[in-house]
C-alpha cells in the first residue's frame, strides 16, 4: 500500500512537472522554434564544412544559411521582455537559459568556422552590415557576440605561422564607424572589437618576423567564455578619436588591407545615413593625410571617384572626393596624373575639378609638371596594348593622353605655386607643345581641328605663365592664334613660334638653346622629333648667329643630313641652304660641304635634288680661294650622278610607254645589263619595226672615246642584233661584224671582252640566214610566232671586275662624243651604202 502511494506521488510530480513546462513552452514557443533551427542550421553548415565542396561554393552556401539564422536570432524580443514572460524565479531562469542558448549556438558556430579557416571572420563583417539594414535588431548583442569571436580569433592566429583574412581592412572600416555610435554599449564594443582586429591584423603583418613567445595571459581556450579583453590599442575611453583610429589602422593593416579601409570608407560616403556618411568623411581624411602613402588602389579610387562626380555634380560629398584627389595626388603625384589624363577628352566639369584638386599641393608642382611634361611627349597615336586594355572610358581606341595634357596645362600652369616650377621646365614644354602641334595636323588629320585648339591654349598659357606675355600678342598680330583653327601647317606654325620669340629677345634663350641642343646630341626618339627640332634650332640659330656659328652645331647639321630618313635629310639640306650666308663664313666650311656631296649618292631622289640646290647656294656665297680648294671634290661628287642621269630619263620613258620595269632602276636591284635587256625584250613586243634604225644610231657611240658609252653601246648593239635577228640582211650583218672587230681591237680589256660576244652574236645570226630570200620568208614567219624573251648574255658583273669602270677624273662632254660629229673615226666605207637598207 505504501508503495502505490509512492509511484502516485511520483507520477503526480512528473505530471505536475510536465504540465509547469508545457505552460513555459507554449509562452516561449518561439524561443523553441529559433533554438531548433539554430541547432538544424549548425548541424547543416558545419557538414558543409567537413564536406570536400568548392570552398567558394562552400563559403556562399555557409553565409547564406548564417544569414537567414541571423535574421531570425536577432529579430528576437529583449532579453527583459523574455523574462516578463516567466511566472514565478524558475520559470524566468528556464527561459533565460534558453534564450542565451540560441546565441551560444549562433556564436559556437561562427567560432567552430573561424577556428577552421580565418578567411571566414568575414562573416563578421556581414553581420555588421545585416546589422545596420534594421534598427530592430538585438545591436548590442550582435557586437558582444561579434567582439567574443574577435577575441577568440586573436589568440587562436598565435597557433599559425601564417594566416589568410583577406576581409579585415573591410570589417575594420565597418567598426571604426561604429565607434562613433550613439549608443555607448556599442561604441565600447566596436571599440574592442577593433582593438582584436588590429592585433589579428598585427600578427599577419609579423609573418616575416619572428614572433615573441606568448605570455601566460594570451595562453589559449577552447572557452570563448573565458576569454577576456586583455588587449588594448585603443582606448575604451577614446570615443570619438577619429584621429586614433587612423593613425592605429594606417600602422597596423597591411598595404592592401588598408586599401580595403579606404575604399569601405569612399562608398560609406553616399550613405543614407548621413550620421555614418559624416564619420567616414572624417575618418577618410585622417587616413589619408597620415598613411594615402600605403594605398595599393589609387587608379581603382581615382576612376570611381570620376564615376561619382559625373553621376551626381552637386552631392554635398564631392568636396570630400576631390579632397582624397588632393591627398592621393601628394602621395602618388605621377600615377594620380597619369590616370586623370586618361580620360576623355575634351576634359568635362567632373575632369576639370579633378585637376584644380590635383594642383592643390605645391609641394609636388614639380613632380605634377614633369609627369605631365612626360605625357605631352609621346604620339598621340601611340599606345600599348594593355593600355588600351585599361582605357574604359576613351572615345576610340586611340591614345588621346597627350592632347588631354595640353588641355590640362590651362589648368596648373596658372596656379601660382606651378608658375615658379615652369619657369624651370619652359623649353622641355616649349618644345614637347611644338611636337603635339605636329602630330595633331599630321596624325590626327581628321580631328586635327579641334585636337589643335588644346595645344594652342597650352602654348598661350606657357607664355603668359613665363612672363611672355609679349610673345603671345606679337603672335595675336600675326594672326596666329587663330590660324589653330584651321589644320595650320606644322612647320610654319613652328618657324613662326622661333621667330616670334627671336624676335622678342625672350629672357629664355639660353636654357632654350641648350636644351634643343642637348635633344639633338642625344638623338629624339622618333624621326618627327627630329623634323621639329631642326626646324626650331635652325630658326634661333638664324636670327641669333648673324655671322658666326659655333662649331658644335655644325656636327648637328651634318649628322642630320645623312638621317636615315630622308624628311630629316632634307630639311637640314634646307635649313643650311637658307642659312648660307652663315655657313660660308665659317672656317672649316669644308666640313660640311662635304656631308651635303655624300647625299647625292642618296637612294631617294629628292634628297639629291634639294643637295644639289642646297650646295649651289653655299657655293653663291664662297669665297674663290676656298672654293678652288673643293673644286675637285665637288666636281668627283658629280659623276656618279651624270652615270645614273639616264635612270631618271628611262624612269619618264617607262612612263610614258607603259613599261613594267622601273623597279629595275631602284638601287638595290640596278643592273645595268638587265635594264639593257628589259628594255630590249619590250621594244621586241611593242616596236620591232623600230629595232634596224636603233641599231643604226647605236653604232655611232662605238668611237666614243668616254668608255662607259662604248660599254653600253657593244651591250646595247649586242641585245639589238640578237632580238632583231629576222629582221637584218646578210650584208647588214657583214658590216656590224667588221665593226665589231674593230671595237674587239680596242685597249681596254672589258670592252675587248664585250666586243668579243657581240661579234659571236651576230656570227651565229650569220649563220642561220642564208640568203635575203630566206630572210624576207623567216621574217614574216617570225613576226606572226616569235614570242621568245631574251635573256642575260654578258655577265656583265663579272667582267667590269677586271678594272675600274668609271675613272675618277670624270670630265665634262666632248664635242667628239656626240655621234653626229664622229666622221674621221667612223669606218664609213663599211656601211654606208647600205644605209639605204638599214632605214628600210
């Protein structure tokens, strides 16, 4: 009996127990409901964690589920609201326990996760973005259990050599705003929490130094509850230290975490909370005023940066924009010019606003010139590949970087600060202008017009920020500033930039010259350069050397001429030319004549055109005796042009008669017994009937006593007899053979040679015509059939090795040498009277 009033008291407690807790689960249903998922949702993200899933795909999938449990965990009432549901100190102790149990979860979790991989702190920063989507969120209790994880992960990072958390510039941007929260329960926790995230950041930054051993009180736990905030690098007092902040976090983060910092805090800046919006403006700027040295991003912040201020003008935080402009440019002056000349052109108010922040610094004037000075010297058209790459916002594909720097000079030259440092820089820019006024009327033939009128500005800006503001009207009178906008002609509008300011006794001419002087010894990098720095040198030089030059220029000069490319040739030629007066006086004046005999052996015929006239006006001016001593020289220089007068003569018949064969002419194919024979083989097909009175004419050049002409003569009568067999005589050919023998007994031994195969020619023609029957059948025959080309005979390459073929003492024309006046010497008896025949 006893024993059954026991097991009914038992029974009745437990009932009374079970009935106690169904009151307490159906008041705290939801506390059930988020304890449930929290465990459902653990269990699933730390599978994935021991699963072999892309660990990308993993992470993704991770903070999706760690998402949706955030949203649902910290949507919960207050900790004080839970209680008020209790009846009685037990039921309120239950309820609590369960409540803190949710986030034990949540929190074991994102520890187990971070104790795994240290990539994954950047949960952490999610959540402080989860965090500030919705003011209804537990905010305390997201940064408490945010500042735990971050403690745990500092004592854990001891455990590793080396550590991956590529987020932490990002998550210490988002804390350091929070340290200006108006809520000091957050700031105090934002505040250690970025005390543990700089010296997490600390020990990655110490990766290559060793590390000291650790203190008993940074021993490690496996208790996050245990852990403590032993750890301080800001204060708990410091709220608001803006300035703390940013010098802590410019030390500590690495390179590119800091950059990460930086660019949290630029797009935290168009906020809707304009609270947070202020704080990152703030901290931004102290950031950059103490470390922008370490920003590893500067292209990536100057491009958003353009992006912003095209897209919004008038934001209120556009001052702040140009500010980093300002900050950047004194750290990183060339990179930051270089990338806002990288935009288009012509340069919009977002542009323009970008350079007037970029000149805000005196102290890098220089640097911001000579970068700029660097652009305006390259082509416009010139650019590599991985530039073209990077070009987003170009209007083409062409490199527009130094007509955009013409453009810019408006900008920074007018600033007093840069007025000093051009003064230094005044002929580089002077003459980098010149060579972009070049370029924009011979590459950019299409846009020259508008191109130009940005280098007109630079150059007006140039003079009146040198103090030539004189120059500059002188060149309003001349009419031409607004010349620019038509497509000016480059080298008039250079000619009359020297001239103007040869004319203005510029203070500037000394450095000037020697500048243009040191570019010409050093050689310009393009030919184009050179053009322009002939064109200039030889203008300044003209109106300050009246009456004598200085030897070194002579040796520019002279280099000039023998330029590979024949436009830098023939400007020096003509630059010398209207220099002649100068030139002449000079003692060693054979020095340079001579350069100007070496290009008439040019292979482009106009370079020896304007040699010629080039030496005829030093010549006008020289005095008899220097002159007697040149005199033979220049008359040697002559004779390989009188030897190749007839390529240009030939050049005008093949012209005109439609032959194919002028390529033959050109130096490095000229062969004269091949132009013979082409020659020889067109006539055969276009004018046969002409071939007997060729013949006829050619004979006469035989008694020449200039033996080129008897050279070309034995080849030519050679080539002729041999293409117009069908069409000779017998008796025609007796007398060319009795001729040739004649020719075969002369002194020299290549024309004996030559002489020798033209008689064996026209033996072997001999040979096969037996009568002048035959003949007139063979010819009738042949001119319906004969369609065979000739080829080479001579060899004559070969055989004008046997001696010189052309003697130094080149004289002028004889009248014997004309074959009219060849009468004794010509064996008249021998053909004369079957001229009757060979005119038929």
């Amino acid at each position: 009996m006893a024993q059954d009033t026991s097991n009914t008291m038992t029974r009745l407690q437990t009932l009374q127990t079970t009935v106690k807790w169904y009151h307490v689960e159906f008041k705290a249903e939801i506390l059930l409901d988020t304890y449930s998922t929290m465990l459902s949702d653990q269990s699933i993200i730390l599978a994935m964690n021991s699963s072999f899933i892309d660990p990308s795909l993993q992470f993704e999938s991770q903070l999706r589920i760690i998402e949706l449990s955030f949203k649902k965990a910290f949507s919960l009432p207050t900790l004080n609201t839970v209680k008020s549901m209790g009846k009685n100190p037990e039921e309120i102790r239950d309820l609590q326990s369960l409540y803190e149990n949710i986030f034990n979860v949540y929190e074991d979790t994102l520890i187990i996760l971070v104790s795994k991989d240290f990539y994954k702190i950047q949960i952490l920063k999610e959540m402080v973005t989860w965090m500030s989507q919705n003011k209804q969120y537990l905010q305390e209790r997201v940064m408490m259990l945010i500042t735990r994880v971050l403690i745990f992960a500092s004592r854990r990072v001891k455990k590793y050599p080396s550590i991956d958390a590529p987020c932490l510039g990002l998550l210490a941007a988002e804390l350091s705003l929070l340290c200006a929260h108006e809520d000091p329960l957050i700031t105090q926790q934002a505040i250690t929490g970025m005390n543990y995230v700089l010296k997490i950041a600390m020990y990655q930054k110490s990766n290559l130094v060793k590390r000291k051993s650790s203190v008993a009180s940074d021993r490690e736990t496996n208790n996050p509850k245990e852990i403590t905030s032993d750890f301080e690098l800001l204060s708990k007092t410091m709220q608001g230290d803006r300035s703390k902040i940013a010098q802590s976090v410019g030390q500590t983060l690495l390179p590119h975490l800091l950059s990460d910092f930086v660019w949290t805090l630029l797009r935290k800046l168009f906020s809707s909370n304009k609270e947070s919006a202020l704080e990152a403006a703030f901290l931004l700027n102290l950031t950059l005023e103490y470390h922008a040295q370490k920003i590893t991003t500067v292209s990536k912040i100057v491009d958003d940066i353009y992006e912003q201020l095209s897209g919004n003008f008038s934001h209120p935080m556009n001052v702040v924009l140009l500010r980093v402009i300002s900050l950047l440019t004194r750290a990183f002056p060339k990179k930051v010019i270089f990338q806002l000349m990288e935009f288009p052109v012509p340069a919009d108010n977002a542009l323009l606003l970008m350079w007037q922040a970029a000149s805000a610094d005196s102290r890098v004037a220089p640097q911001v010139l000579k970068t700029i000075l660097t652009i305006l010297k390259g082509k416009p058209v010139e650019m590599e590949e991985t530039l073209v790459e990077r070009r987003r916002f170009s209007l083409d594909a062409t490199n527009m970087m130094p007509v955009a720097a013409s453009q810019a000079l408006c900008t920074f030259l007018p600033v007093k600060s840069y007025k000093k440092v051009v003064a230094k820089l005044f002929p580089e820019f002077l003459m980098a202008l010149m060579l972009q006024l070049f370029y924009c009327s011979q590459l950019l033939k299409d846009t020259a017009q508008n191109r130009s009128i940005y280098v007109r500005d630079g150059l007006k800006v140039l003079l009146n920020s040198s103090g030539l503001k004189e120059v500059d009207d002188a060149l309003e009178k001349k009419n031409f500033w607004d010349q620019f906008s038509q497509v000016m002609d480059h080298q008039y509008g250079i000619h009359l930039i020297a001239k103007t300011l040869s004319e203005c006794n510029f203070p500037q001419f000394p450095e000037t010259l020697h500048y243009v002087y040191k570019v010409a010894v050093e050689g310009p990098r393009r030919s184009e350069d050179s053009i322009v720095t002939i064109i200039f040198f030889a203008e300044l030089l003209n109106n300050f050397f009246k009456e004598s030059l200085p030897k070194e220029f002579l040796v520019l000069f002279r280099n000039w001429i023998n330029d590979p490319n024949p436009s830098v040739g023939k400007m020096s030629l003509q630059k010398i030319a209207s220099m002649a007066p100068v030139f002449s006086e000079l003692e060693n004046v054979c020095n340079l004549l001579l350069p100007v005999l070496d290009a008439f052996l040019s292979k482009e015929y106009t370079v020896v055109i304007r040699a010629m006239l080039t030496l005829r006006n030093i010549l006008s001016k020289l005095d008899k005796e220097i002159y007697s001593t040149v005199c033979t020289r220049i008359a040697s220089s002559y004779c390989p042009l009188m030897d190749h007068a007839c390529r240009y003569t030939l050049t005008i018949c093949f012209s005109q008669l439609k032959w194919s064969i002028s390529h033959l002419l050109r130096e490095e194919n000229y062969c004269f017994e091949s132009v013979v024979l082409n020659i020889c083989n067109n006539l055969l097909s276009s004018y046969e009937s002409y071939i007997t009175d060729l013949i006829s004419g050619t004979l006469g050049f035989l008694w020449s006593s200039r033996t080129f002409l008897k050279k070309g003569a034995t080849i030519l009568i050679g080539y002729l007899g041999k293409s117009g067999a069908h069409l000779l005589l017998k008796e025609e050919i007796d007398v060319m053979i009795e001729v040739i023998e004649r020719v075969a007994r002369d002194e020299d031994p290549v024309i004996k040679l030559l002489a020798e195969k033209t008689r064996k020619i026209f033996r072997e023609i001999a040979y096969r015509i037996a009568s002048s029957t035959i003949r007139q059948t063979f010819r009738r025959w042949a001119m319906m059939f004969h369609t065979k080309k000739l080829k080479l005979i001579y060899d004559l390459a070969n055989i004008t090795s046997l001696e010189e073929s052309i003697p130094e003492d080149f004289t002028e024309v004889k009248p014997e040498d004309n074959p009219e006046n060849l009468v004794e010497e010509k064996p008249e008896y021998l053909f004369q009277e079957k001229r009757v025949s060979f005119a038929s």
